[in-house]
C-alpha cells in the first residue's frame, strides 16, 4: 500500500529488537513486528530511518545476548540510522514522573542559561528543556544501573564492530 502510493521513505519508531525495552519505552510494538516492517520496507524499496535507543531504566545486560543473534540474523536489513543512549523529552513519561524511574532531578541544560532570557529559577520551574543532557542523566541513575549500561554500550558498539569486519572481509574475497 505504501509502495503503491509512492511513498519512499518512513521513520516508524522501531528503536529495538527487545520485546523488553520496547515495553519499557511503552511503543506498543514487538521485535517481530519490527522485523517484519524492515522485511517488508526492503521488499517494496522504502527507505526506513530508525534509531537503536539503549539505557532504559530497567533494561539489563543479559539483553544483550539476545539482541546480538537477532542482529546477527537481520544484518541483511537496513540498519538504524542512529545508535544512542535516550534522553528525557518535554512531556515524556520520563519528564513528567522521573521520580518513578529513579531520575530526580530532572534540570534544564547548563547552555539553556545562555540561550534563554530567564534567571535560572524560572528554568528550573519551568522545566524548559526538551532533554537531558547525556553526563547530567548518567548522574541521577544508580552506579550499578550505570555501569550496565555502560558495559550494553560497549558489547552492542564491538558486535557491530565485528560484523562490519566480517562483511568486509567476506566482500574482499
């Protein structure tokens, strides 16, 4: 239907291949409707932009296993676009109840003082900004929750690193 329409390119909100994750970020969908939207984007010739979104309140490591085989199988696939940890947007769960995810105090950026003609106090209460800068969140999470996501991170960045070897290495010979 898309593909009839001319429609070309879409940016649907997949943002991982963990039925886990997926319900932490509340998206309504699972990997396998993920999977098989990318299956059917690359049949029908649209282009899909999508972000792998990591660092969710609640995630662990153990995540990681999984999602590497499903990467491993779907490396055929167009590849997100984008691989980040999240950041907290005005009117998201996370920035309307951050105490419940363990992420008080929610703050504007530092560079907000300069880019808003508001004393600091107004910013504070007006929450003004849209997201949390990356080194303000990893402060407000526990050590143990950081140093999991940390060590996710690093596992997801030196399996890609290793399938792009591989491909590389498979393409020269």
């Amino acid at each position: 239907m898309l593909s009839g329409a001319r429609i070309r390119w879409i940016q649907p909100g997949i943002e991982s291949f963990s039925d886990h994750s997926l319900q932490l970020m509340h998206k309504g969908t699972n990997v396998l409707q993920n999977i098989q939207l990318l299956k059917w984007c690359t049949e029908y010739g649209i282009r899909v932009s999508w972000n792998y979104l990591l660092g969710f309140p609640g995630e662990d490591e153990q995540e990681v296993h999984s999602i590497s085989s499903i990467i491993r199988a779907v490396h055929h696939l167009q590849p997100p676009g984008v691989g980040q940890i999240i950041h907290i947007d005005r009117f998201s769960t996370y920035f309307m109840t951050p105490q419940q995810y363990g992420l008080e105090p929610v703050r504007p950026a530092s560079s907000y003082r300069h880019v808003y003609p508001f004393p600091n106090e107004v910013l504070e209460r007006r929450r003004i900004r849209p997201w949390a800068n990356f080194i303000g969140f990893l402060r407000n999470i526990s050590e143990v929750w950081e140093k999991t996501v940390a060590k996710m991170l690093l596992k997801i960045i030196l399996f890609i690193a290793d399938l792009l070897c591989e491909k590389r290495s498979s393409d020269a010979s």
